[in-house]
C-alpha cells in the first residue's frame, strides 16, 4: 500500500460524546482504534459499527480517486462490510 496507510475522522458515540477513530491498513486488514480526547490512549475497536467501516470505504474511494490507494482497496473494504453487515446498502460510486 502506497501514501499513509492510516484514515481518521471523528463522529459522536451512542452517548452522544464526540469519538475521534483511525483505521490503520495492516497486510489485507483494517484495523480501527478510537480516542475520546486528544491526548488519550487510542484503544483497539474490536468490533467497529458499520458507520465506522462506511467513513472508511468512503475515504479509501475519495483516496483511490487521488491515485493514494489502489482502486482494488475499494473492493476488498467493500467485501468486507458486506462479510459482516449483509444487510448495509453500499451504494457504488
């Protein structure tokens, strides 16, 4: 994988208490982490939601556009969110 192999962005919890989450890409796997605050400890996310894993696929095609990802990346993130939520709409672009 070629450019930065990590992808982060923000989004609230079930709380309601703003998240910040980085999927970091190791071999063929993405693996998510989240911090509550800047200077906290970024913990494993076991088992990220699917909205984590659509701002993923969303950056991973906005970067495969850039030519910052292989387009191929977008197949494999797409795969996967169907592996674990068959029911998401993953909509093509």
């Amino acid at each position: 994988m070629s450019a930065k192999a990590e992808i982060s962005w923000k989004r609230a919890n079930d709380q309601g208490e703003q998240v910040q989450v980085y999927a970091h890409h190791v071999g063929n796997r993405w693996l998510f982490y989240r911090r509550h605050r800047r200077f906290d400890q970024w913990q494993p996310l076991e088992f990220p939601p699917l909205e984590d894993w659509l701002e993923l696929l969303d950056s991973v095609r906005r970067r495969a556009q850039r030519r910052l990802l292989r387009p191929e990346e977008i197949l494999r993130v797409e795969k996967r969110i169907r592996e674990l939520f068959p029911e998401a709409d993953i909509n093509h672009e």
